[in-house]
C-alpha cells in the first residue's frame, strides 16, 4: 500500500507576528480590543494572527504574538514577540500623506553592527519589508477603528522579543554582526515547512558583509569543522571573509561572483569534495546522485 505523504503546515515570519503585534497594540490604543488581528501581507493576502495579549496602560499600548512557524523546523517557532506602541497627539490638525510610523529595536531585537546588511549600522534588526509591514499594520488599524489621522502626529513602535538574546545564539546573527537578539525578517511574510531559502539569503547577507568590509577573498566552507580547519590554514585573512555555505555549492559560487568575488575557496571534507568534483550543485545526501 503506497504511502501517504503528510501536508506540511505553512506558518508565519517574524515580521508578520511583528506587524500583528504592532496593529493589536494600536488597536486597544484606540479603543477596539481584538482577540485576532487582520495583517496584509506583502503578495496582497490576509493572514488572521491569534493575539497572546493585548492590554493598555495609560497612553502605551502593548500586545504580543506567539510565533507559529508551522511544520519548518525554526529556532523562533513559539517565541513570543511583542509591541509596545504610543500615538503623538498632534496640537492642531494637520493635512499629510501617510502617518509617520517611527520604529525601535526593545529586548531581544538585534543590533546591526557591520555595514552590508540591509539595514544600517547601528539600527535595529528589523528588515525593510517587516517595516513596510509594521507601517501598513498600524495605519490600517487606524483606519479600522474610525480614528482621523489629521488628529494624530505620529506613532512609536517598539519591538520585543523577551528570549531573543538567547534565541539569537542558535542562529547565525552573531557571524552576521547582528548582536543581542533575533532579526525580524520575512519578505513574503509565511514561511514554507522546510525552505531552503532563508540559508541561502544568510549566505547572501554574509556575502555582502565580506565585500562591504573590503575583503577581496572569501572561503565557502560546507560546516563548522571545514571552516575552523580552513581559518587555520589562511590567518592573514580576515573572519568576514569565512562563510558557511552549507550544501548549496552552485548558489554560493555564483553569489560571490555577482559580490565581485575573483579568488574563491571551498573548504569541505572529501565526501562533500567528490559531490563537488562530480558537478554537484548541491552536496545534501538527498540531491545526489545527479539528474
């Protein structure tokens, strides 16, 4: 009898719970408490987030999401990620555009501390399509509660992640230069059971640090006993320059070649060297043999 081959579960990123959050805190603000929270997504969907909590205290509104990443094996699945928001009242009412959304990094959201990643030097962690998405979140439940966005000024959005900091030591933020908590991330805003695609933008960002740090070599190693033996082996180069690429061979070289990248190195035990000799675009047991 044939197998029947389980569905996976899609689940959402942290931008996504991060915009929820944001919009159940400017909701209760508000005056319209929500159990649920509608969030528009980048592709033009809705996705129905389930709110931890939500709750006021004077003119601070605060609610908080529980991160379902699905069936993807994510060291953020089921953490808790949080807002805190208060409005800028304006004196007098004033005609614009869109509501000024200003954005922070609280506990748990990482730092940015190297040029080359798609947020500044000295910003917090949180990617610019979760921003757009954090902005829309906040906008729409002005919107939604009746509130006229001549009266306010501007909104103040703080993100939390109470276990961030330790969350983030299982990921590769610290390699990234990404200090003191987790990224807020997601450029569709779901995550797909078991994608390949949040490593592979990984390498990319790592990439991009190299170049923008001045190096002009880089070593793409498949693991962590790889690199360490590698780093042994070239001193003179500098620890931006050592990128773990993991199985994804083809995609690694022809990223470094799109960075500028003319001497490269890969540095991989002699299983993962035969795939590569063999033409192996990836080295993961399950993409080998070749088609």
């Amino acid at each position: 009898m044939a197998r029947v081959k389980k569905k996976l579960r899609s689940g959402y990123t942290t931008g996504t719970c991060a915009a929820a959050a944001a919009k159940g805190a400017a909701l209760i603000l508000l005056g319209k408490r929500s159990d649920v929270v509608s969030v528009s997504l980048p592709f033009g969907e809705k996705a129905a987030i389930a709110l931890r909590e939500c709750w006021r205290q004077g003119d601070r509104g605060y609610a908080a999401v529980v991160k379902d990443a699905g069936d993807d094996p994510d060291v953020t699945n089921g953490a808790v990620i949080g807002a805190e928001l208060s409005f800028i009242t304006a004196k007098r009412n004033v005609s614009r555009g869109s509501l000024p959304v200003m954005m922070h990094g609280g506990k748990g959201v990482g730092l940015v501390t190297r040029p080359g990643l798609p947020v500044r030097k000295g910003s917090p962690a949180i990617n610019p399509v979760p921003r757009r998405m954090i902005r829309r979140a906040v906008r729409e439940a002005i919107a939604e509660a009746g509130e006229s966005p001549r009266s306010l000024a501007a909104a103040d959005v703080t993100i939390i992640v109470p276990d961030g900091e330790a969350l983030a030591k299982k990921t590769l933020n610290p390699r990234l230069g990404i200090l003191g908590g987790i990224s807020i991330l997601g450029t569709t805003g779901i995550v797909k059971p078991f994608s390949h695609q949040a490593y592979k933008e990984t390498v990319d960002l790592a990439l991009n640090i190299a170049r923008a740090s001045g190096c002009t070599e880089v070593v793409l190693a498949t693991g962590g006993r790889s690199e360490r033996l590698a780093m042994a082996r070239f001193p003179h180069l500098r620890g931006e320059s050592f990128i773990q690429m993991g199985d994804y061979v083809s995609f690694a070289l022809a990223q470094a070649l799109e960075h500028g990248f003319r001497r490269m190195t890969i540095a991989a035990f002699m299983g993962k060297l035969t795939k590569i000799a063999a033409g192996a675009a990836c080295t993961h047991a399950g993409s080998f043999p070749l088609e």
